[in-house]
C-alpha cells in the first residue's frame, strides 16, 4: 500500500475514494489524525494530514513518530511526504514542484528515533541518501505522465518554526547549500528509514525565502494561498499516476 503524507495546502486527497478512517494509538502517542483509506485509479492508498484535517499542529509539534509508525504498522509499503516549502534558489519560484535529494537539518528538540531509553539497543542507520532512490526515480516518472513538469534534484533545509526565517537565516542557508527551507522534513524521514519503509518528498515553492524576490522586504502571506491550491491540483495528478501504476508487493528500492 502506498502512503501520503499530506501538509500545508494537502489536508485531503480530493481523488482519493474513501472507504474509511481509523483513529489509531501507538506506542509514541497519538498521530496527526484519523488515517484515511481508500483507493486511487484501483490502487490501495493511506492518506495523513501531517498538521491535523484542521490544519492546528504547528511544525515543531508534530508527532512524527506516531505518524510514520502508524503508517507502517497499517501497511504502508512506501510512503510520499508532501510539503510546502520556500525558494531559497531564484530558479525556484512560488509553483514549482520540487522533487529533494538531500536535507539539511536544523531542527532541534524533536523526538527523532525509536532507539531511546535504557533498555534499547543503539541503533545508526545509513542516512547519505535520506530519500529513497527508487521512490524518487518513481515520482519524477509519475510527473512525466501527469505532464508536470518538476525540478528533479534540491536540497532541502529543515528548520524548527513555526516562525519563518530572517534574510540572514536564508544567506546561511543558502552557504550551506540549501535549495528549499521547509520545517517538516524532519525527523520523519529518518523516522521512516528506522522503520524500514522507503520514503520521499514532492516539495511545492509557496513563496521565496525570506530576503528574496518578492519577499525582500518580508514574505506576503496573502499570495500563499492561490499558489498553493494551483500547485496542489498538479501533485495530485502526480500522485494519481504514482497509484495508477502501483502494485501489491512493490519494492520502490528495486525500481
């Protein structure tokens, strides 16, 4: 089964065919929300809303684990993070759809790992490609078919919020190597490779960074919206073509 991970701008799949919700527990708490279930073009599909279905969970206090557990534990063979981010590069304008290969982390105080506590064992696990490579090489052959057109690379800073960054913040980042600054790509994609269960992001540009363009002076809230409901169209259709072509069993590692 695949899942979606849905964040600002994705609080629903409006192609998804509803069979049913569950309110789950787990052993990390409560999730986001009730996970919802259904089909696409066939296709067995979870959808998550990462900041609840009233959008009311800030950044930093998102049960990443509980979320990604949850997937998992209800049978998710992959899972899709979608997130709203800001264009630090100026090639990156409020629309595009990005498709990151690396983060940067700049979070701090989140719940991280499964492995804590005095009875677990230490656990490292190999995060130089923190996205799985054939997810990934999956949704930019879904966009293809879906006639979206994505930037197929980008590195993507996570940052704590909820506030956005100064101009500063944004030069650091952008020496850092920072592509796209967004507040949710972390811990959860750490959390899904802990678990196992491959997993990958489709960034959508909602604004320029702080210091940018037309954010020079300060980001307009007011334009967010409008980009965000025409971009969010384009990564449905992506994710319909991702279902589409979907099968029981699928490894993404082996495609």
């Amino acid at each position: 089964m695949l899942a979606i991970i849905g964040g600002s701008g994705l609080l629903q799949l409006a192609n998804l065919d509803v069979s049913r919700r569950e309110v789950l527990r787990t052993p990390y708490g409560e999730p986001s929300g009730a996970v919802t279930f259904g089909q696409i073009r066939g296709r067995p599909v979870a959808f998550l809303a990462r900041h609840g279905y009233g959008h009311v969970i800030p950044p930093h206090e998102v049960n990443y684990r509980a979320n990604v557990w949850a997937l998992t534990e209800r049978g998710a063979r992959a899972i899709v993070a979608v997130a709203s981010v800001g264009g630090i590069q100026p090639d990156l304008k409020p629309g595009d759809v990005v498709i990151p290969h690396q983060i940067i982390d700049y979070t701090w105080g989140r719940k991280s790992t499964y492995h804590e506590g005095r009875d677990s064992a230490v656990v490292h696990i190999d995060f130089t490609e923190p996205y799985d490579p054939g997810l990934r090489v999956r949704l930019i052959a879904a966009a293809a078919a879906a006639g979206v057109t994505v930037s197929d690379s980008a590195v993507y800073a996570v940052t704590q919020g909820p506030r956005l960054e100064t101009a500063a913040e944004i030069d650091r980042l952008e020496r850092d190597g920072a592509d796209v600054v967004g507040m949710t790509g972390m811990p959860e994609a750490a959390l899904a490779r802990e678990m196992g269960v491959p997993y990958a992001a489709i960034n959508v540009v909602a604004n320029y960074a702080a210091g940018r363009a037309d954010s020079r002076t300060g980001v307009r809230f007011d334009a967010i919206e409008a980009v965000l409901e025409d971009a969010m169209s384009q990564v449905r259709a992506m994710i319909e073509k991702l279902a589409e072509n979907w099968k029981d069993g699928d490894d993404p590692a082996r495609s």
